[in-house]
C-alpha cells in the first residue's frame, strides 16, 4: 500500500513540473501604425488676415491641423465640411476652400457644443501657387504619392528670408509736415518666395544703437490709401515688393523742440528675425512712425 502510495505522489509531482514547465502561448504582435510627421516638421503655410494678422497653419497629414495664431497653438482635427477643409479643435474652427485664385480661410470661435463656429475670429487668404511661383513638389517614395495641401491647393512659395532679400529706398513725398517714402525688398535668391503682412522696422542712431523712443506702427494700408488689408505677395527671382513709411517732421505738443536723428533703418520679412539694414538718414517727431503692409507694387502717388 505504502509503495503505491509513494508512486501516485512521485507522478503528480512530475506531472506538475512538465505542466509548469510548459511555454505560454504566444501573444499575437499588435501591427505597428504608421506614425504622421510631427507638426514641427512640416513646412507652415501662412494666410493674411483682414486685420493684419497672419495665421500660419500645418497639416501634417490629411486628417489634422495646427494653427499658430496671436501666439498660442492649436491643434485641430478635420471634419466634414460641405465645401474646402473644415477643422475644429482647441475651441476654433478653421475652415478654407479656394476662390477667386487665392485660398480663402476662415477662423472662427466654436460653440457650446465645439462643433460648429459661431463667432468669426479673422477672415484670411493666400494665393494659390502657380507653376511659375509654386515651389518644388517633394519627391514621393516609392508606392507613394504626393497630395495638395488640405484646401485643394499646392502649397505657395516658402516665405522669404531676410539673406536673401535686398533693401532700398524707392520714391516719395512731403507735405504738411508729413514725409512718406517707399521701400522695397527684392527678391536676391534663385526661388520663388513670399511676404505676408508688415515688416518689422527697427530705427538707429549714428552709434548703431536702437531709438527706443520711436515706436513703429502699423499702419492698413497705405498713406493714400487707408484701411487696405495685407495681402500675400509672391516673389520671383529679382522682382520686388514695397512698403511705406510715413512721419511727422512737426514736434508734438510736449514741447519737443528737436526731434531724434535716425541713421539707419533696418527691416525683417514678417515672420523673420533676420534683419537687412539700409543707411537712411532722417528726423521723425512724434516718437512714431507709421509702416504700411507689404503689396506687390510701389504706390503710384509718389514719383520714384
């Protein structure tokens, strides 16, 4: 009895350990999901609004967005839209569609349901790019294929940088104590690039040092023609763009009886912190001036 015993407990004991000893099944590898390319990586495209403005939007792939606008981001998601690209998302809807040969977008506030907009927030465009501005497609991979940008159009040109734009002083006038003069960026480099908005005006003395008392202002428009809204200017190998800068030559009504002398000008391209300088000696009284935004032609008001 005690031998059949002693058998039973040696078997269950080997049984367990050949059990035990046993692999487990193997998990099935859950398929690895192409991953889109960070938002940091994909070029901006940008849009010039009515109130000067600029939105600048990626689209890293075809199901979502981001907006960078008055210093915050946002990221969006696309939704159905009954014409264009329609993206909601962060408490803003972001909606575009092409007409009238530019890409006009439309950012508006979301409502309570943040689904629909309800408030207009800006009104935008961007020209769409033709052969002769767009800039060079990417080259698709292989089983690939490359798609214009949500909207229904190619990307336009990159924006131009300050290394390869020229600065130079073009025509104006005086009167009434006011003086206007017309600047222009040409275009140095071998491609196509653009400038939306106003650019950024630096004045300084004959040490190089910047006049913090001049403030400059920008200004719709143009000195003869106010409340005009910054539209996109596409840049052509060697072409030009123009902006205005108008001030006063009257001191104010603070007894100001010199007004600062100002040596050199320098501009950056909206968007840029590269700046290109140009001596330009004048006087503004005020502690401003104003600047127009960027436009495709010099103002015909003024003789060159």
């Amino acid at each position: 009895m005690m031998r059949r015993l002693t058998a039973f407990v040696v078997l269950a004991a080997l049984t367990g350990v050949s059990a035990c000893q046993q692999a487990e099944p193997e998990q099935p590898t859950a398929p690895v999901e192409p991953q889109p390319a960070p938002a940091s990586a994909v070029p901006a495209v940008g849009y010039a609004c009515e109130s000067g403005a600029m939105v600048e939007a990626r689209y890293p792939d075809t199901a979502t967005a981001q907006l960078a606008y008055k210093g915050r981001t946002y990221d969006l998601r696309s939704v159905e839209a009954a014409s264009g690209a329609r993206y909601v998302g962060s408490g803003v809807e972001w909606w575009t569609a092409p007409r009238d040969g530019q890409e006009k977008a439309t950012l508006s506030r979301l409502g309570p349901n943040e689904e629909v907009g309800v408030a207009v927030l800006e009104q935008c465009a961007r020209p769409v790019a033709t052969a002769a501005t767009a800039a060079p497609a990417p080259q698709a991979l292989p089983g690939q294929t490359t798609t214009p940008a949500p909207g229904g159009v190619l990307p336009a040109s990159t924006p131009c940088k300050g290394p390869q734009l020229k600065l130079a002083a073009e025509g104006g006038d005086a009167g009434a104590g006011n003086r206007v003069r017309n600047f222009s960026l040409q275009n140095l480099g071998a491609q196509a690039c653009s400038l939306t908005g106003y650019p950024g005006v630096t004045l300084l003395d004959g040490q190089g040092r910047p006049l913090t008392s001049i403030r400059a202002d920008q200004s719709p428009g143009s000195y003869f023609r106010q409340g005009q809204a910054p539209t996109p200017v596409e840049l052509a190998p060697r072409a030009k763009a123009y902006f205005e800068m108008a001030w006063s030559v009257v001191p104010d009504e603070t007894m100001q009886k010199t007004c600062p002398s100002v040596a050199t000008l320098r501009a950056t391209a909206p968007g840029d912190t590269a700046a290109v300088s140009l001596p330009f000696e004048f006087q503004p009284c005020g502690g401003k001036i104003r600047v127009s935004p960027i436009r495709a032609e010099a103002d015909p008001e003024m003789a060159t």
